[in-house]
C-alpha cells in the first residue's frame, strides 16, 4: 500500500470527493466482509481537520465492526454523486 495523503490534499483534488471505505476484515467463519461504504470528503473534514491523512482516520466497518479498512477518495460522477452507490 502506498503513502496515504491527508484530507485537504483530496479536498484540493475536488471539493466535493466523498471517501470510499472498504473494510479489510477476514473473519475466518465469513470468508470475508468486504463490505464498502461512503462518506462525504467534507463532513470528513468538520470531524477530524483537513491535516488527518486517510490512513488515520478513525473508521470502523458498519456491517461487522471491523477497524482493519482501506479509506480512498473518489469523485461524484454526476451532481447526484457515484450511481454505483445509489
């Protein structure tokens, strides 16, 4: 995995990123979480400060409580955001 940047460096990219995390887990008895949610780049940025990079920030999966997860940034596709999310 490579160096993570911070919450304003995504912010600089597009003021209107969300933040794509994908839980990391493996429970042995599921084979696996990989559940995937979002979270707006701005409300982001009101919880932990534009200085906090992706890699650190405090996110656990909402589906199996797993704190092993991979945070990106990604951009709306369209004004009504990603419509793989919809």
């Amino acid at each position: 995995m490579g160096v993570k940047i911070t919450l304003a460096q995504v912010r600089q990219q597009n003021r209107y990123a969300y933040l794509v995390i994908h839980c990391a887990s493996t429970p042995a008895q599921d084979g696996g979480c990989h559940h995937t949610g979002e979270m707006s780049l701005l409300h982001a940025i009101v919880l932990w400060g534009e200085d906090k990079k992706l890699d650190e920030l405090p996110l656990r999966c909402s589906k199996c409580g797993a704190r092993k997860v991979d945070v990106r940034s990604d951009h709306p596709r369209n004004e009504g955001g990603n419509p793989r999310f919809k």
